[in-house]
C-alpha cells in the first residue's frame, strides 16, 4: 500500500475491541509513534504500553474520578 493510500484512509476508533494487540504489533506501533515527529523535535517522546489488565484499571481510576 502507498503512503498517500494509506493517509487517506486512516480513522480515528472509538470503540474497542476486548482483546489484547500481538506483542509484534504492538512493537511496531510503538516504533511507529517514536518515529513521529514532534513539537519543535527537541524532545524524545516516552511511550509506555501496559498490558496487564489491573494494572490498567488501576492507572484509569484517578481519571474516571476527574471526567
């Protein structure tokens, strides 16, 4: 697939699917977001992904509380 088909086929999901990404997967979209550009390039940006479910719930809560 072309870049451009690509781009212009890309969406934004809302609604998410119970399961968890392939590790592989989710490597790539990791490299992925490091490749992106940023504000003014003067700073790496820091990705973390967690996959263990309570750990998760854990980390949502304090937003859960706010919205």
């Amino acid at each position: 697939m072309e870049f451009f088909d690509l781009v212009k086929r890309r969406r934004s999901i809302r609604k998410y699917q119970d399961r968890q990404i392939e590790r592989g997967d989710l490597e790539k979209i990791i490299q992925a977001g490091l490749c992106a550009p940023n504000a003014g390039g003067g700073q790496r940006a820091i990705i973390v992904a967690v996959r263990n479910l309570s750990l998760i719930t854990h980390l949502t809560l304090p937003t859960k509380r706010i919205v």
